[in-house]
C-alpha cells in the first residue's frame, strides 16, 4: 500500500476520498463538541490528503490551501457557543491497547449505580438509553428510559455505560440523543481506521472519541460508541465484556470487500424501494387505469418480485429467498405476513383479477399450449389422412342427434334409432374419432395424457386438445360428414342387449339440441320425430333392466354456472340447474352406459385389454333407504356410502352402481384421455392390428391419468363452489330459498340441499324437522374468497307475519 507521511500523519493513496476532504466555509455541523486542535488536526489530514489524492472532485465549493482553511475553521470555534454543564467530564483519558486488560478495567469502573446513564437492548429491533433508577432483586435494574417507560433490565441486555456520568435525569435524555445524532459523522471512521490500521492498534469507543472529537467526555464517548456499534466496514468488534467492547480494524481487503457490498445493498435497498413505489401508485389508481399484468414482467427485477408474491400468495414458494422477497414487500406496504394478505396486494395492483381463481394457479393446471403443440395441431388440420378411409361404414342415411348443453365446445357423441322388422329397437351410438388424426406416441397424443381431460370451468374450458383441432378437426358439427366409431345395439324386450357391433363410419349430424330443446320434443312426441321416440324407449327399458340387475339410482340437482367476463369485477354470471331425472338426460345417459356396456362386452369376446371399471356393490342394501323419498334426499344417502371405482384392464368387472358386468368409458375421447385409450384399443382390433398398449401399459398410464383428472374435479368443485357463493352473495337480504334436509349433522345442524340453486349447505333448523323436510332460509353471510356461507332458517311465524 502506497503511502506518503505528511505532518507526522500516514496517508494512504488506496483509501478512496470522502466529502469530508471538500468543506465550506460555515458548515461545521459535524465537529460541533470536537476541541479546536482536534478538529483542526483531522482537517488537515483531510486537506493533505485532499491535494495528494486528485485536487478537485467537482463538487463547485470554494477550496483553501491548510493554513488558511485550519484558520478559517478556529475562527468559527472561537464563536460557537458556550454549552452549559450537566454532566461531568470523564476523569481519565485511556491510551490505545493492544490488549483486553482494559475491558476488565472498565467493567470495574462501569459498576451498576442510580442515575448512570445506559443503553440497553429492549427487544430484537429496539435499542434504548435509560437511566438506571434502583436495583431490582439481585441482579436486575429498574431503568427510565427515553420514553418514559419504567422497567426492569437485566445485565445481559445493556450493551453500553456512558461514561463520565453522575445523577443524570432521564427527562434530558432525548435532548442528550438529539445532541449524538447532530454529531455523528460515519466519515471520520474511516480516517480513524487508517491510523489504527497502520498502528495496528485496536480500540475502544473512549479512545476512539479522543482520537476523532480530541474528547472522551459522555457525549462524545457515546458518539464514537453509536459510530462504532453501528459500523459494518472499517471496525469489528474483537472482545466484549458486559457492556464494553474492544475494536480492531478490518484489513484494507476485507473493508474493500464489504463497501463493494455495502454498495450493491443501497443499489439494491433503492430499486426495492422504487418497486414498492410503483405498488403503492398502482394500488392508488382506479381499477380501469392499472397497468396491464405483462407489464409487470417486462424487468428481470420486477418479474421475480411480483413472481415471489404470486408464489406466496398460492403457498407455492420454490426457496427461501421467494418467502423473504415476498415478506419484505408486505412488510413495505405494511400488510401482514400472509397469503391473504398477497392475494389482496395483488388484486389491489390490478395483477390479479378480483375473482382471481386461486387453484387454478395452484394446482398447476395446464391452461396454455406451447408453440410446437400448436404448429403439430395446425399440421394435422391441413396434411393428415384417414387410415381407416377405406372401412368406414356410410351411416350418412341415418337421422342423427346430438344432445348437449348448449354451451357445450367439444361434441364428442351422437345417437340414431331404428327398428326392425322384428320390431326389436336398434341403438346406435356415434363417437367422434380423434385417433383418425391423432396417432400413438405423436406429440399431440402425449400432451393430451399429460393433461388427462379438458378442464370445464365456470369461466373457461381448457381442452385436453388444442382447440382449434378439437373444434374443427375431431368434433361432430351439424350437417357436415363426420368420422366416427358407431356402436349398435339391438335390444331385447326386456331391455338387455341381444346383438352388438362396432364399426368406423361416416355420419351426417342431423340436429345439435339442448337438453331442454330435446326434452320438449320428447313431450310432444311428435310424429316426424319418431327416431327420438324410440330412444327414448330404450332409455326407459335399459333403465328398468339395469334396476333389476342391481343398479343404484342416484340422479339428483346438478349446477351449472358460466360467467361471460371473469376478470370484470362485476361480472355477469348465468346459473342452471339441471334435474338428472330429466327425461332428455336420462336418455343421454342411459346411452351412454349402454355403449360403455356393448365395448366392454366387446373387449371381453375379443380378449382385448381396455380401461375396464367397475364399483362394488356389496356393502349397499338399496332397501335400507325405502324410508327416504326419492329423488335427491335418497341419491344423496346413497352416494355418501359407495365405495370408490376399481379398474381392471384385462377383463370386465361388475360394475355394481350400473348394475352391468362390465363397463368401458369409450363416448367422450375428445375429453377423457382414458376414452382416447379405448379408442386406440379398439381400432387397432378393427384394423387387425396389435393393440398398441398391453394391460400393463395401461395401467401404468391410468395412474398418471387418473391422478390429473382428480385434481382437474378437485378445481372444478372448488371454482363452482366460489362462483355458487358469489351468485348468493348477490341476492337480496330478504330473498328465500327452499331447502330439503338431506341428513342431520350435529344436534340440529343439518345438511341441506338448496333447490333452486341445487347447491348443499348446512345450516341450523328447528326442531321437528325430518330428513326430506323442506324448510326456508335465507343467506346470512357469504364470502367466497374465504369459503364462508351462513345460513339461517326462516321461522314460520316470521314467515306469516312477513307475508302480512
């Protein structure tokens, strides 16, 4: 290290100069209790030092040479005003040591008395200066602090004894604290460290306070300890006894290293606060004003902090440093400490929308499609051929009809019905083909099982296809040709199947209808429309069959709700409630199980390995709920007790609940990718081909799927359920709604069925009251964000007197 000694003092051309080495004339703020000579000494350090390290640093000040400068700053000592005494001055000056004797020294001298004044820790964050008032037991103080507060310390929690001072009054000790703080100057460390570190001499606030004030009186003591106790560059602390510490300097590496980082933390504590600038500012516009959610990302910086709180907000944080990130900017916007609390700092900024679908974001759900699925998708579109062109069977004659919500994106099934001349029923059941475009192990087919089914939500779809080859590609549409798998059954009059078989065709849809639509036409029973008539005998007669083999009934309410514009605040939301004994969904439905019967027939004449399911039966004694009336109350008992499905996927297994001997869920490939795998199993066999999967490959793919199916039902109840409590939230106060108690939970606290809305809640009902009863209530509470619904039964004198 270069250096040139000057006056008896070393500088030192590697330390990099400060604002101290440029002063005006006047602004002597920083040497206010430093002694003439002193402050004189160090001024001319600063000075030299200036004119050795560069001259000017362009800070425009008007510059002196030493001598005048040192003149200039006497003649303001000689005017600054004289202070009056109130405390006494230090009886001893210590010389600089080299040793830890002195600590030892000092903690005799230091001994606990009243009216010393301390500094003492009061908790993690606090520091405080008291006055020590009287012992408190044998080891403890009573202290008055600079707030006036009177408490009890122990030894342990002082970490500094001014020294030099007598019956000192705590109610000085904030004019004592202004009086430091006017003082303090971090600069003069850093001259002070290049002395000791040239001495290689530690030191201890006294001494430091002679060295840098040319005083070790309390004020200035106190001083050099806060500069001290404050540092994190030049000094580190080398022994500590009680409440006195000794000092060393840090090497010339070491205090580089740590400005370098001292620096990079201010860089880095003013982009954090102009991030939390920018929160605050889009927290305080309205709602159409905030900025776009992309343009949060557009900065690395600011990316990863709105990532770390989204990440917080989900309980989704990959490390620590998202926890901290995500801590530090709900501490800055003073929010508590809590996913909540980031969900609403985020709706707040306009990043989240206020309804918000947290599970979505959760659960992790594949919403997008990359690039190259796409590109594949649009390939398949304009370049793919039919491999099974040539044994598609013309059902173009047939009338066909398709049934479905009528916001229903993938039309994936189809009927027709005809009758023989024997008079027997024959069904036919159309698929639609996705594996006519989609081969095994393709790129499309292998996203399809990562995902595992379209997702269906109240305010989107997510298909389990990219949308545009579902639509246009794979779907059945009205009018057009359409490749499909057709399974035909011809019935029995009994209502079981007689014959079966299973083709690749072409067919031409003939009407796209709502349930609603299709079950008007049923009423009507109009003579043009005898097709639809006939399936609807079919449905009745599988209904009867399946319920003498066994099969339990459980149709009940089922809810709907699709909302046009989820991310308004207000959006419009459109609720259906949909009765599953509904003649035209019993239709759909009964045919649907017929085809999952008549494939898994098919399977087993063939030997083919195929998804079978099946559900036991045998703890459900179907008669033990004779009592309860039919319809929801008794689907609803029912359903609590059955066990979960099995799956089989060598042979067919009985499927108790559908009272069948074996079931395949071939009608939605579209939407299941389990159906897909059927498909690709059973066109394989069509085509005299090799399956393309073993049974030990299927079930090796079905737990995968499986697994991705139940978390898309899991988001599928829980984005229902939040719309279904914001819908309530809605309502009038006085609106009333009927409700069937479904069973009692806990005394009086029943489970209840809503029946307009055909949403299950609990509330509280008077005694009474049975299972299947109907009560009224109203909405007391409902907030979806935190799953809360409260309802409250209307008495029936309430009733009465309200409808008087």
């Amino acid at each position: 290290m270069a250096a040139r000694s000057v006056n008896n003092f070393s500088i030192f051309r590697s330390v990099p100069s400060s604002p101290l080495s440029t002063i005006r004339r006047g602004e002597l703020h920083h040497f206010g209790s430093v002694r003439p000579k002193s402050a004189a000494r160090f001024l001319v350090l600063l000075s030299e030092r200036h004119l050795l390290l560069g001259g000017s640093h362009g800070f425009g000040f008007r510059r002196y040479s030493v001598l005048s400068l040192v003149d200039s700053i006497m003649e303001e000592f000689e005017v600054l005003p004289r202070r009056r005494p109130r405390i006494v001055r230090a009886a001893n000056r210590l010389a600089l040591t080299s040793s830890g004797e002195v600590i030892q020294d000092k903690l005799v001298k230091q001994a606990l008395q009243k009216g010393l004044l301390l500094e003492f820790k009061k908790d993690s964050e606090r520091i405080l200066l008291a006055v020590a008032q009287r012992p408190d037991g044998r080891k403890n103080w009573m202290v008055a602090d600079q707030n006036g507060v009177t408490s009890s310390i122990k030894p342990q929690q002082i970490t500094y004894i001014v020294p030099g001072v007598e019956n000192f009054a705590h109610t000085e000790i904030s004019e004592f604290i202004q009086r430091a703080q006017n003082n303090l100057d971090s600069t003069l460390l850093e001259f002070a460290w290049v002395e000791l570190l040239e001495a290689n001499k530690p030191v201890t606030a006294e001494e430091l306070a002679e060295m840098i004030f040319g005083s070790s009186e309390p004020l200035e003591s106190y001083c050099a300890h806060l500069l001290l106790s404050r540092d994190d560059v030049y000094f580190t602390v080398l022994e500590s006894k009680g409440p006195c510490s000794l000092y060393g300097p840090r090497s010339t590496v070491h205090v580089e290293e740590l400005q370098r980082r001292k620096l990079a933390k201010e860089i880095a504590d003013k982009e954090f606060e102009e991030f939390v600038q920018l929160l605050k500012s889009a927290k305080a516009m309205p709602p159409h004003a905030k900025p776009a959610k992309s343009s949060w990302k557009v900065e690395e910086k600011i990316r990863h902090r709105i990532e770390s709180l989204q990440a917080y907000a989900i309980d989704a944080c990959k490390n620590d440093d998202e926890k901290k990130t995500a801590g530090m900017i709900l501490k800055a916007m003073g929010q508590a400490k809590t996913a909540s609390a980031a969900v609403n700092l985020l709706i707040d900024i306009g990043y989240f929308p206020v309804h918000v679908n947290l599970d979505l974001l959760k659960l992790n759900i594949r919403t997008d499609y990359p690039d190259d699925i796409l590109s594949a998708a649009e390939s398949l579109l304009l370049e793919s051929s039919d491999p099974d062109e040539i044994d598609r069977i013309d059902l173009t004659h047939l009338k066909v009809y398709a049934i479905d919500v009528d916001e229903a994106d993938e039309l994936d099934d189809a009927l027709s019905a005809t009758k023989l001349q024997d008079g027997r029923i024959k069904i036919w059941i159309h698929v639609a083909d996705p594996t006519s475009l989609v081969q095994p192990g393709s790129i499309i087919e292998r996203e399809a099982m990562r995902r595992g089914t379209s997702v269906f939500l109240p305010t989107a779809t997510y298909s389990m296809f990219p949308e545009k080859l579902a639509m246009e590609g794979m779907s059945l549409k009205q009018g057009k040709l359409c490749n499909a798998v057709s399974v035909s059954v011809v019935l029995r009059s009994d209502g079981s199947i007689a014959e079966y078989t299973v083709c690749n065709s072409v067919i031409r849809p003939t009407y796209m209808l709502t349930y609603e639509s299709a079950s008007e036409l049923l009423h009507l029973n109009l003579e043009e429309e005898v097709e639809l008539r006939m399936l609807g005998e079919a449905a009745g007669l599988r209904l009867q069959w399946r319920r003498e083999q066994g099969a339990i009934e459980t149709a009940s309410l089922e809810t709907r709700i699709k909302v046009a514009n989820p991310d308004d605040p207000d959006p419009l939301i459109n609720l259906y409630v949909e009765n599953q004994a509904d003649p035209a969904m019993r239709l759909v439905s009964e045919m649907m199980i017929l085809c999952g019967e008549a494939i898994a027939t098919f399977g087993s004449d063939n030997n083919l390995p195929l998804p079978y399911r099946g559900q036991p039966q045998s703890n459900i004694d179907a008669s033990a709920f004779d009592h309860l009336p039919e319809g929801p109350v008794r689907s609803s008992a029912i359903v609590k007790i059955m066990r979960a499905a099995e799956m089989d996927f060598r042979k067919p297994i009985r499927h108790g609940i559908l009272g069948l001997p074996g079931y395949v869920q071939f009608t939605s490939p579209i939407r299941r990718y389990m159906d897909l795998l059927a498909h690709y199993q059973v066109k394989a066999f069509l085509r005299g081909d090799s399956p393309p999967f073993s049974a030990g490959q299927l079930e090796g793919m079905a737990s995968i799927v499986n697994m991705h199916a139940r978390l898309a039902k899991r988001l599928f109840n829980s984005s229902l359920r939040y719309w279904m409590l914001e819908y309530l939230r809605r309502q009038p106060k006085d609106k009333r709604f009927r409700a069937l108690i479904l069973k009692f939970m806990k005394d009086r606290i029943a489970a209840l069925l809503l029946v307009e809305v055909g949403f299950q809640a609990s509330a509280w009902v008077s005694v009474g009251s049975q299972i299947g009863d109907e009560v009224e209530v109203q909405v007391e509470e409902a907030h979806p964000r935190d799953d809360i619904l409260s309802l409250k039964e209307i008495d029936r004198i309430d009733v009465d007197e309200a409808d008087a």
